[in-house]
C-alpha cells in the first residue's frame, strides 16, 4: 500500500518526526496579507505626493478592521504558538 497525501513533510535532524509544513495554510495566508498591503499602498499612493499622503480615519479603520478578520481567519497551525516553519513566521 502506498501513503500519498497532499501535505508536504520534513523531517528536521535532531527530531524523531516529520513536520508538514502546513504549505496550502501558509500560501493561502501569506495571499491574504499581500492582497490588504497591496491596497494600503494603493491608497497611499492615491492619497497624494510620496511622503505627504495621509489616509483618512475611515480608510484607516477598513485597514484595521480588514488586518484583524484576517488573523482571526488564520488556522491554528498559522498561529504563534505553534509556527514550525520559517517562512510561517514572516507571517506574525
């Protein structure tokens, strides 16, 4: 019988067992981040001359609001408590 699954292991030297590495939970998150930065930089941009531009408290509160539904949604696996891969830790 062979084992497949779609996670994707690794098994660090000094650890008895193999770690997955939470791949479709990490992209998915680090997607999420990069889609709220995007539009914070849009609206700065729009917002007037680099270096000037201020966004309004409404707008910063969206951001707020958008930044917070976004950890809340992250699995558990996402969270600091429980990071087992580098590149998850960018993420916090």
């Amino acid at each position: 019988m062979r084992w497949v699954t779609e996670e994707i292991y690794l098994k660090y030297p000094l650890q008895a067992t193999f770690t997955p590495i939470h791949l479709e939970a990490s992209f998915q998150a680090q997607i999420g981040i990069n889609l709220i930065m995007h539009d914070i930089n849009t609206a700065f941009h729009s917002a007037g001359p680099l270096g000037t531009a201020q966004l309004t408290l409404c707008q910063t509160l969206d951001f707020y609001k958008r930044l917070v539904e976004w950890y809340k949604a992250l699995p558990p696996e996402l969270m600091p408590d429980r990071i087992a891969m580098p590149q998850d830790l960018q993420l916090q």
